[in-house]
C-alpha cells in the first residue's frame, strides 16, 4: 500500500485526535467565524470595504443626532435646574474638568454638550451626595468664540484664560505646543480653584459611560491608587489587541487559553457530543490552550473585555500605554506636579503630551501610571480640535 494511503488510513480517520483538531480548526476558524464576526468591527474577520463605510455613516448620524438633542436640551434648560453645578464646594472628592475649544468642522455636532449633559444625568448616581463638582475649562484662543461653552455658563462653572494670556497663547507655536499649555492651565486651574482631593480631565469629546463614577470610585478605593500618578480611563479599542508587545497581555492571553483548555479537556467525560477523544494530556492542553488563545485574538480583545462591566470590581489595572489622553484620572495631588512637568517639556510632533506624560511615570521615583479596561468612556470627537480632519471620518 502506498504510503499516502496508509497515512491517511492511521491518522485522518475520525477516531484520530489529529483529525478532529483539524476538523475542529477548520470548522471554526474558516466556517463559524468568518460567519460570525465579519461584522464586528474590531475582529481580523471584519470586512471593511463592505461595512465600514455604512458603519461611520450610521455612528456620525447618532452623533449628530444626539449632538442636536443635547443643544436643545441646554437651551431650553432652566438656569434654576442646574444652578447647583456653579455652587462649588472646597476640597470636594472629585472634580471633572472638561477641556473644550470650538471645533469648526464638527460645530453640528456639538460634543461639548453631549459629555455636559451625560455628566449631568450621571453625577448623581453616588447617593445622597453628588458624585463630583463639574468644572468646565474653554481654551478657545481664536478671534471666535466657542458657542458651546458660552451657552453652558449660566447652568456650569466656565473658566478661561484672561485677555493677555490670550494673547500670549496665540503666539506662533505648534500643534501639539499648544495643547499641551492648553492642557496644564486647565490642570492648574482646577486645583486653585476648589483643591480636589482627586481630578479628572476630559476632553470634550470623552462621553463618560452610565457607570462611569461608581468605577471610578472603586478605584480610588484600591490600594494602587495611593502610589499612581495618573490612571488612563480610554485606549483605543483598536489597540487593544492581544498581539501586543506589552508584556502584559501575553500573560493574559496565555492564562485565557489554559483555563479554556483545561475546562474544556475535564468537561468532555461528562459532555462529549462529537465523541471527542481528547484526554488531559500535555500534547492535547497544548492544543487546545492554542486553540483558544487564536479564537480570542480572531474575535477581538475589546469583546471579551466587555464583559468586565458586570461589576466595577471586574475592572481591569493594568500599565498604562503611551497612546491618548481623552479621559485621565489625577488622584491626590498628582493634577498639581503632572503640570509642573508638562509645563518644563516642550512638546512637538511625535513627542506629543502624551508621550511625555508616560515618560514622566517612568522616570519619577515611586510613580506608576495604569490604565483601566474596559474603557470608562466612549471616544466620540470623529473630527479633531487640533488636527486636519478628512471630510468624512472613518471609525478605523
């Protein structure tokens, strides 16, 4: 007999183990999968040049939509209705200062006044006692107002620079100069003003989550906090993949890929539908552990995190990345000597303030800087304050 055929006859005949890992494989790698998730946008089977176009059309339409009920909403809002967010109160638990500068290509849009209405319907949601003082912080340095802000000051605190520092600010720097000095006065003054005993900074394109202040308060409740100098609460979904140089997520996605395994292996004496003759062996955990480390990476990261949200105590600490700073945590005093270091670098493009603040982690003694995931707010901002926008902006 050939030795073709008597390979065959021994190894791919259903009873083989080799057989059924590749029947398995094949089955749910290139049949259920790919039927599965090609509409998943941050899956490897996602099908951009079917999908992504219509997929950025359907999330500008929801922004704008939600945009143009925010505005209606903030203007015919009572100043007696939200009078209380100009009430401040000294050395409060949080602030949240919102950066904000007009944004020309999106002004239908209005993210401003989607995260201020978000966070008005949310900061309640600690008790009897408002989870946070909400501080509004306009760096529009241009000839033109930002509308936005100026509708919000008779319901929010509205702080901006004096006429002189204007225009100084307006002087010939670059991009990436300027947010960042737009950055440390914003940081600067939220601290003067009320002494927080913790700070967030959102950009105005950060819409928070519904849980957004019961995780956050979980999480200056744990013991890393005392010892962290900012904690990211956004990065990107599509870098949050597995296939990763951070160390971190390999040890992850391995310890996933075992215990899917080893639960999968010890199940099949008592549930073994396809009559599977897989055993607890090193060959067969290797396997397996293979099997769902690929399917975790095929499906995407950012699904499985998803599932973190159950409890804010499922919410992951992990180092910080350089990446984004849309959403940051400051606890204690870290607001105050984040923007004495931000205000002695001098930033440039590739360089940026991000860049610096995770250089600045690095290099202080006894500081750390985390990240947590899943994400505590949604990226809304599809066109930049700061940058050249296309004339319609893809989700990826």
């Amino acid at each position: 007999m050939p030795r073709w055929k008597v390979f065959l006859s021994q190894y791919l005949r259903w009873s083989s183990t080799v057989t059924q890992a590749l029947a398995l494989s094949i089955i749910t790698f290139c049949v259920i999968f790919p039927l599965c998730c090609h509409r998943l946008l941050y899956s490897y089977y996602f099908i951009k040049s079917m999908y992504l176009d219509s997929m950025s059309e359907v999330v500008l339409r929801e922004s704008l939509d939600r945009g143009q009920e925010a505005l209606r909403f903030w203007q015919s809002s009572s100043t007696t209705a939200s009078s209380r967010f100009n009430n401040f109160t000294q050395h409060p638990e949080l602030l949240v200062t919102v950066v904000t500068a007009r944004r020309k290509e999106a002004r239908d849009y209005h993210y401003l006044l989607q995260v201020m209405l978000q966070l008005s319907n949310i900061v309640g949601s600690c008790g009897e006692q408002e989870c946070a003082e909400v501080l509004v912080c306009d760096v529009e340095s241009g000839p033109q107002e930002n509308q936005d802000a100026k509708l919000l000051e008779s319901h929010f605190r509205v702080v901006r620079r004096l006429p002189q520092e204007q225009q100084s600010i307006r002087e010939r720097i670059n991009t990436f100069e300027k947010e960042k000095r737009d950055y440390v006065f914003c940081l600067r003054r939220g601290w003067e003003l009320v002494k927080p005993k913790n700070m967030v900074v959102l950009e105005d394109d950060a819409l928070p989550r519904n849980d957004f202040f019961i995780v956050i308060k979980d999480l200056l409740s744990r013991r890393f906090a005392l010892h962290t100098l900012y904690i990211k609460l956004y990065h990107p979904e599509r870098l949050q993949r597995y296939w990763n140089p951070e160390p971190y997520r390999i040890l992850e996605w391995v310890g996933l890929g075992l215990v899917g395994a080893t639960a999968l292996l010890l199940s099949f004496p008592y549930w073994n539908p396809c009559s599977f003759s897989f055993t607890l062996s090193a060959t067969h955990l290797l396997f397996f552990t293979l099997y769902f480390m690929t399917a975790a990476e095929l499906l995407g990261r950012h699904y499985l995190l998803e599932v973190r949200r159950i409890s804010p105590q499922l919410y992951a600490i992990s180092p910080a990345t350089e990446c984004c700073t849309p959403a940051m945590l400051f606890p204690g005093d870290a607001s105050f000597r984040v923007a004495e270091y931000l205000d002695s670098s001098f930033c440039y493009k590739g360089h940026a303030k991000d860049i610096v603040l995770y250089q600045m982690a690095r290099k202080v003694p006894g500081q750390r800087s985390h990240s947590v995931e899943p994400n505590l707010i949604t990226h809304i901002g599809a066109y930049s304050s700061v940058r050249a926008n296309p004339s319609r902006p893809k989700l990826l």
